[in-house]
C-alpha cells in the first residue's frame, strides 16, 4: 500500500482549504435552462433579478461560463471557524454491515445551524453587506435555513426577517428560539403581514403553511422594503456553487490518500447539498476525465426526481417568483407529512434537474420508516445523530455498500452527511413508538397538480 492506513477523519489544513468556489455550469454542455420573468415569459435579465437579489449573487445566478469565483477573504475566515468539515472514513458502519465496501461520509453537522446551509447563508449575507443593504428576508420551513441565515446576518450585522411555515414554528419553538437568539425576527407563515399571506388565509382558513407560500410571502416583503433583499437557501445555481465547497474539501482530502469514490451519494431536497458534493467530480465526468455514479435520494412522499416532471414551473405557491425549468411536482403539489422537512420541496435544482435529464445523474426514493431505521442504525455504531434528510443518503449508501458484500466488490462510496437531527426527535419518538406512517402518493394525485404546469411554448 501505499499510503498509511486511512486516518478515521481526513482534515485538510487551512492552506490546503479551497480559496475558489467551483460552477459545474461552466462545464456542462446542455446548459440549465435560464428563469424566465412570469409575465413576458422572456428570460429574466439581470436588472429584473436585482430587484428581488443581491447584485453580486444575481451576476453569480446568470454566469454559466466562469468556472471558478474567488471566495472573499472575510467569508473564508468564517469558514475558518467552522470548516473543513471532516471526511469521515466510516470504520465502525463498515464493521457493523462485514462489507468490503470503503464508506466514506462528509459530515456538514459541525456547526450551530447543524448543516451545510451555513455555507451559503455566510455568502449570501456577506453580499447584501456589501451592497449597503439593512437586511435580508427568506422563508424556512425545518428550520436549518433560517437558523444558518440568522447566524451569518448576526455576524454581519444584518437585519433578518424570517417567515417559518407555520406548522414548524408551532412544533419546532426551540428551532424559532436559536433563531431569535441570533437576532432574527421569526414571523409564522402564512402571516396577514403580506397580501399574498392575507389571500392565503382567505382562501384556506385555517392552514398551517407551505414553503412554497412562506417564499412568496418573503419575496414580497423584500420588494416592498427598501434596502432589503430575498435570499433562498437551496435550488438556486448561485447556493449550489457556494455549496461547491463541500465537494472541493471532499475531494482534496480523497487526494490525499490516492481514494478515488466509485460512487457518490447525497440527499436531494432543492439539490444544493448534492450539487456542492459532486461539483468537482461531475466537473471531471463532464469533461470525460472520469466516471463516477452519483445517486440523488428523495423521500417517497415527495419524488420529484423519480415521479416528477421535467418542465418548466413556479418555484413559490403564491406564483411571484421566476419561473424554473426543472423536475417538479407541481408548485401547488402539498406534501403528505413526513419528518424530513428540508426534503419536501415541490422542485430540484435546474442544473440537477439537467444533469439528471441527460442521464449523469440516477436518483431513487426511500420511504421514511426505512430512512429511520438506517439513520438509527448509523448513529449507533458511529456516534452522530444524524437529521432524517441526511439519513436518506445513508439508507442508499448502506444499500450499496450490502450489494459489494453479494459480490465481494471493494467499492469507495462516498456520501454526504448532511446535518445532526436533534431538532427532530418528535420524528425519532414516532418511528420509536412504531407509530410512524409512510406515504406514497398516487400517480393520480402527482397528475392532478402537474395540471396547473404553467404553459411555455
Ligand atoms: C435543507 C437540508 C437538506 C436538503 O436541502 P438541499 O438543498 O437539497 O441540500 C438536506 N439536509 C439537511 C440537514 C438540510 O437542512
């Protein structure tokens, strides 16, 4: 062999951390389809974007062709306090399943968010500083969105409105309160503070909310405040490419013990997590250096990938936002419950939704009680409380990593960990309890809401 045994965790040192952020779109040859303005149905123009963006971030949004942007110093400091998360090579899993497969995971966990979106909350905020603006608005749904944002506008000293869908800001008050202690204002969502929430209410009295109706209620407030913006935490080109940073650390520390992944997991909820993990890989396959399977996993309940349709849609249910060419399930497509609540967006990422479209990517759905009985078997032989969205991404590897104990093969699998769960345990309580349900939605159903597809020629 070459190298020492592989060390339990690979870190990479702060010279070694990357100093750009990675645009897979750079690379791709079918180019994400552009977001069109929901009036003229014309591709929406940078000054359109800016009303509602950050300049920097909507010139992030549009660039297809600039394969690498300089991470600004102050953001990589904040990095510092947080990153590189740690590679960890997955011994203990592997012991436990008596495969020969090497499991590999990216723990994004380690921060107070616990998760990866606080590598793009930082950017974002950072960008609306830089624009002189007063603050920022967003919606959340779980939480960890709102929490990472909160984080990052405190550190700059930006105001941070957040609308939570209502039903989390009645279950989940310690999520609300880690968000107030960062300074943010949490409002429940839908709110009569804005006029898409007042219509809302009116038409469905009694409802606890949607991200899709959080969203539009944010958006509003952003375009009616002066010196405020919107930020989105995933779907968007420019989250994925902040997200480019876990993949870059991820492959940096494989370097460095000549591991080259065979397959690569991650959940897929809007895509940022995945796309952060495999920008540098797909980059390779794209440009046919390499070839690697990467596998997309998704809650049954909520399959866009698997059961949706490649077209172009609303990305909010109050119809204010751009439109997105991707896999959706249809904007007013509501979810049965489920715990993982960052997996339970209606749509995917455009460059994943082209990425996958054009075969590079594979995608499968798990249902829940199968994700928890994975999420508790990780956490019992490697120690981390895992979120049940991550867990999805531990189900498909612990699936793979049974195939090569069938046939003897020693595959790499690399999978990202994407955040601690100990905000969910009601979740935990209720597969414990073996009073948890799943829920598959019928073709009819997923039919009835890709009706209201909106038409594009
Ligand atoms: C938000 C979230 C996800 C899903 O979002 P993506 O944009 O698809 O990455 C996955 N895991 C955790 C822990 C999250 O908070």
């Amino acid at each position: 062999m070459k190298h020492e045994p592989i060390p339990y965790k690979i870190y990479l040192n702060e010279n070694e951390m990357p100093k750009a952020w990675y645009n897979l779109r750079a690379d791709m040859k079918n180019k994400p389809a552009p977001l069109l303005n929901p009036g003229t149905m014309q591709p929406m123009t940078a000054e359109e974007l800016s009303g509602v963006f950050c300049e920097e971030l909507v010139r992030q949004e549009l660039d297809d062709s600039t394969p690498f942007f300089d991470i600004p110093e102050e953001i990589r400091d904040f990095y510092k306090m947080y990153r590189p998360s740690p590679l960890v090579r997955a011994y203990c899993l592997e012991e436990k399943l008596q495969t020969p497969a090497k499991i590999y995971y990216k723990f994004e966990g380690n921060n107070t968010s616990g998760s990866h979106k606080l590598n793009s909350a930082i950017a974002q905020a950072y960008y609306a500083k830089q624009q002189g603006l007063k603050g920022v608005t967003t919606e959340t749904g779980a939480g960890q969105w709102g929490t990472a944002l909160s984080m990052a506008c405190s550190y700059f000293g930006l105001d941070c409105k957040v609308y939570m869908v209502k039903c989390s800001y009645e279950q989940k008050p310690f999520r609300r309160e880690v968000m107030r202690t960062y300074g943010a204002s949490v409002t429940p969502s839908p709110s009569m503070e804005t006029e898409v929430g007042r219509r809302i209410l009116a038409e469905h009295p009694g409802t606890t909310g949607s991200l899709g109706c959080a969203i539009s209620e944010a958006v509003e407030m952003a375009v009616g405040s002066e010196g405020y913006r919107y930020v989105l935490g995933s779907v968007l080109n420019q989250v994925l490419l902040h997200q480019s940073i876990i993949g870059l650390e991820t492959k940096a520390a494989l370097d460095k013990y000549d591991v080259v992944p065979d397959i690569i997991i991650g959940c897929a909820g809007g895509g940022s997590n995945l796309g952060g993990l495999i920008a540098p890989f797909m980059g390779e396959k794209l440009r046919g250096e390499k070839d690697y399977r990467i596998i997309a996993v998704e809650p049954s309940s909520c399959p866009s990938f698997t059961r949706g349709k490649y077209a172009y849609d609303f990305c909010d249910t109050g119809m204010v936002c751009p439109l997105a060419k991707m896999y959706t399930l249809g904007s007013s497509y509501i979810p049965a419950p489920n715990h993982a609540g960052g997996l339970r967006y209606h749509g995917m990422s455009s460059t994943l939704s082209q990425l996958y479209d054009d075969g590079l990517i594979e995608a499968r759905s798990y249902v829940q009680t199968d994700v928890f009985a994975a999420a508790e078997q990780f956490a019992r032989v490697e120690g981390i409380l895992p979120a049940p969205e991550s867990s999805h991404a531990i189900r498909a590897a612990i699936d793979e990593a049974m195939k090569c104990k069938e046939t003897g093969e020693e595959k790499n699998i690399v999978f990202g960990l994407t955040g601690t769960g100990y905000f969910d345990m009601y979740a935990y309580e209720s597969f414990h309890d073996g009073k948890m349900q799943n829920y598959i939605p019928t073709d009819a159903e997923i039919q009835e809401s890709l009706k209201k597809l909106p038409k594009v020629d």
